[in-house]
C-alpha cells in the first residue's frame, strides 16, 4: 500500500473513531438529559395530581414518551447525516493533506534516483521549516557533496594521467632513441632512465599518501613529544643537504621547553617537507630559520627562507593537489606539486594548521606549522 493511501486509511480512521465516539456519546447522554429536562418542566402533572385529576397525568406521561422516541429518531437522523458530510469532508481534506506530504516524498524518491544515474546537478525546492523541509536541505547539501566528490574525481584523474605522462614519455623515448641507435646507451642514459622511474615511482607513493590523507584515514599515534627535539631531528636529518648547497640551516628553539601532542614521524614529515622545499628554492648563500615557539595553547613551528618568495595569489593555491608555481623548474627537480597538500592534511589531522606567508617573488616565505600542546 503506497504512502499516500496508509495516510489517508489513517485520517479517515481517526475522523470516522472521533464520529463514532461522538455518535454513542450522543445517544447515550441526550435522550437521557432530554426526558430529565422534560420531567422537571412537568409542572402542571404535580397541581393537576394534587386537583385529583389521574386522567390528565397519564396524558402528560404518554407525551413524554412520545417527545423521547421523536427525540431520539431526531438525534439518531441527524447523527447519520452529520456523520455522512463529515466523512465526506474528511476524504477530500485527508486526500489533499496526505498528497501535500507525499509529493515531497516522492521528489525525493525521484531526484535520488536521478542522482543515482549520475545527474548530480539534481537539487529539490525546500517545501517549508517542517521535517520535511530538513530531509530535503540535508539532500540537497549529500547531492552538492557528491557533485564536488565528483568534480574532485574528475580532476584527479585528469591530474595524475598528466602527471604520468611525462615521466613516462621520456622513458619511452629515451629507450626508443637507444634501440634505434641514436643515442648510445651508455651509464649516463641509463640513469636518468632510472631517474625517470624513481620520479614515476615518488608520484605513485605520494598518491597513495594524498588518498589516505584525503580520506581522512591517517592513523595517528598521537603522544606528548619535545618540540624542540622533532625540530632538531627533522633539520639534522637534512643539514648535509643544506650544506652542499651553501645554505644555512639554524634550529631556534623555544623559551621554555614545550610538549606537543603528535604522531613523531608525522610531523616530522611536515617539517621535512617544509624543510626541503626551503632547500629546493632558495639559492646558494641564502638562510633557513626553524623557530619553535608557544603560541596560546598551541606550538608554533615557523620556517623561513630567504628564497624565491611566493605572489599572494600562490599562497593559498600551493597547498591544492599539483599546484606548483614554476611548473617546469618544480618539475626538473622532481616535485609533485602534492607535498604541501598531504603536509595540510597532516597538520589538520592533528588539530593544527599549515599556512604561508611572503613579502612576495623574490622575498622569502615562512611556512607556519602549529600543533596542539600535551597535556
Ligand atoms: P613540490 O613537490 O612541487 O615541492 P609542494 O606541494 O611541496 O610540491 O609545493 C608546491 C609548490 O609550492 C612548489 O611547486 C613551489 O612552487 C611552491 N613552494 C613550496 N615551498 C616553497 C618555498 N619555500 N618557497 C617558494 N615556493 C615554494
């Protein structure tokens, strides 16, 4: 049985209960409340008893119970009529209150199904501020997310087939270029071949990463941990590297020892990615500060470099998926464009945030890591 008739069953159900009730309580207490009015208005049966005249209050006495039966044939007729119109009426208002109430319902129905055979785009007019108003707001707000998923879907493949391209197409043509004999496959060919693959091979690690990431399923062994000492173990680990390309690398740490809630290799892993980006683009001769502070309840976690600086438009664009600035130079030095992403993620997974700041190309940037203190 459809909806819309279990409604109707049930209007008519409780108008046709309320009218029977109605009905029995009627026949019950008028008839009953009538001959009582009847007897006390029998005034004149009391003189004429007390004149002796018998005859006369026989007389009355049949008149009551005649008035009583067309009493009751009256009552009982307009009981049946009333009831009749008043079912009648019910079954038109019940018929167009449960239609208002389905037809939503079926929208919903409808427009699921239309979202379910890919039309995204399918949103629904919010019938009122009722429960159904909510139901059909909550379904619009699950299609916009399925829409941007959706978006997000498309991108991402776009993204990574262009991603894979490159790498792929040099390895093929370096080795095309090897059989064919124009160039002689020598040590040198092989290892940027190698280095080909090992690129091919980072953007695949660094997906499965982003996917995790994205999906919010980054498990996190969240313990109280030293600052100071997750900085020091993430620029230690890099200083040769600084050192080969003349740059200075110094570690400031806090006034006060400070303890912070996190997964170690995690944010370890922001600050290697904060660090070695500082590397990658900041020339020779420039200088990277990795300061810890206290900031209110939370660590504070800043590096500068005095590198190649970033337009404010690039500020918020360089934490989305592949974005990177200088898109040929990034590329020759194996960046995905994916790194500060997954790093976001990380910092928000622990209840912290990453962003940028600069004075702008040419200036120098600090990234701002901050993670909730222990304790
Ligand atoms: P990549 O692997 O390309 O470095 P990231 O997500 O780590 O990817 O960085 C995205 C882009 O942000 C980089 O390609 C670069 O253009 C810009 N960027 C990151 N760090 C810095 C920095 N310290 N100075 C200037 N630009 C930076």
């Amino acid at each position: 049985m459809s909806l819309r008739w279990k409604f109707f069953l049930s209007y008519l159900t409780v108008v046709t209960l309320a009218l029977l009730t109605l009905a029995v309580a009627v026949a019950l207490l008028a008839p009953a409340d009538f001959s009582g009015r009847v007897r006390a208005m029998n005034m004149p049966e009391g003189r004429l008893r007390s004149q002796g005249m018998g005859g006369m209050m026989i007389n009355l006495n049949t008149l009551e119970d005649v008035l009583n039966a067309n009493f009751r044939q009256a009552v009982a007729r307009a009981l049946v009529l009333a009831g009749l119109v008043a079912v009648a009426a019910a079954a038109v208002a019940s018929l167009l209150i449960s239609q208002r109430i389905v037809q939503p319902i079926q929208a919903l129905g409808a427009a699921s199904r239309h979202i379910a055979a890919g039309h995204y785009e399918e949103r629904l007019p919010v019938p009122g501020d009722d429960e159904l108003g909510a139901l059909t707001r909550s379904f619009n707000a699950m299609a916009e997310a399925l829409a941007r998923t959706e978006t997000m879907r498309q991108q991402l493949i776009a993204d990574v087939s262009h991603e894979l391209k490159t790498p792929l197409a040099s390895i093929q043509g370096f080795m095309e270029a090897m059989q064919d004999g124009v160039i002689p496959p020598t040590p040198e060919m092989f290892q940027r071949v190698h280095r080909e693959a090992d690129r091919l091979q980072r953007l695949v690690h660094d997906l499965q990463e982003l996917s995790r990431a994205e999906a919010s399923q980054l498990i996190l062994d969240l313990r109280a941990h030293d600052a100071a000492e997750l900085a020091t173990s993430a620029a230690e680990w890099l200083r040769p590297q600084f050192e080969d390309r003349g740059l200075t690398l110094t570690v400031i740490p806090p006034e006060t020892p400070l303890k912070v809630k996190a997964d170690f290799d995690r944010a370890r892993q922001v600050l290697l990615n904060l660090l070695g980006n500082a590397l990658q683009y900041t020339p020779s001769g420039g200088q990277v500060t990795l300061r810890v502070s206290r900031e209110r309840d939370m660590a504070h976690f800043a590096v500068s470099d005095t590198g190649v600086g970033l337009a404010a438009e690039d500020l918020e664009r360089i934490f989305q998926r592949f974005y990177r600035v200088d898109k040929s130079r990034a590329r020759a030095s194996g960046g995905s464009g994916i790194g500060l992403t997954i790093a976001r993620h990380i910092a928000e997974a622990h209840g912290g945030r990453l962003w940028a700041e600069s004075a702008g190309p040419g200036k120098g940037s600090t990234f701002h890591f901050t993670l909730p203190l222990a304790g």
